[in-house]
C-alpha cells in the first residue's frame, strides 16, 4: 500500500495548519488540543487508559483524579478544534467537561481538513 507523509509534526499541525499550530502553542504553552476524537471521548478516554495502564491504580490508592493531575500539570488551557468532523455539540460539551474538571481555560477554533485531504489524494496518486 502507498504511503505519503505530511509535512506537520503531529496531527494537531494537520488539523491547524504548521503556522497555525504555531501561533497556538505561542498564545498558550499549557494548551491541550481537544482534536475532534479526544473532544469527542471526554474523560472516558482517560479512565479507560488509566484502567489499561496501571490496572492496580485503586489498590495503590491512586485514584483518577491524582491520575489526571499528573498528566495534566502544567496545563492551562483546553483549545477544542472545529475541524468540521464528528458531533460539534458533543465535543463542545465534552471538552467542556474536560476543561472544567482540571480548571482549565477553554477555547475553541476552527481547524481545516484540507491538509489531511492533501495527504490522502498524495497516497491515492502513488498506487
């Protein structure tokens, strides 16, 4: 199967642009992007990597809210981008959710599919 890579770092990049990525992680170091499939799982996304990673967490007293304030230190704000996939109310809501639970700023903005577009039309010319 062909393949073609795209030219942004991570998804993020894909799903912003590079310079819109950039001017994002400018605007807020502590961001979390709430991508349209993390926005769309919530919480529930981490309960269950927190189960899968560290199944004995209850025995060892460590509970999900001493889990997610591990992974989220330092953070300060959730961005949930609106790239037009999936349910926006549904994201809308669960990215709230996420923000309020660690008391983080939350923001939104419109993302694009165009580069993941570009990428997938790159892999279909080269079969």
């Amino acid at each position: 199967m062909p393949t073609a890579t795209l030219e942004e770092d991570d998804c993020v990049g894909v799903l912003l642009t590079a310079e819109g990525y950039a001017n994002e992680r400018k605007a807020c170091t502590g961001t979390f992007y709430a991508i349209p499939y993390f926005a769309s799982k919530g919480l529930a996304w981490f309960e269950d990597e927190l189960r899968e990673k560290m199944p004995d967490h209850e025995e060892l007293g460590l509970g999900f809210r001493w889990y997610m304030d591990q992974l989220f230190d330092g953070y300060s704000r959730c961005l949930l981008i609106d790239t037009g996939a999936g349910d926006l109310e549904v994201c809308e809501a669960t990215s709230r959710e996420f923000a309020d639970y660690l008391g983080l700023k939350h923001e939104s903005r419109s993302g694009t599919l165009e580069r993941l577009r570009d990428g997938l039309a790159r892999a279909r010319s080269l079969a």
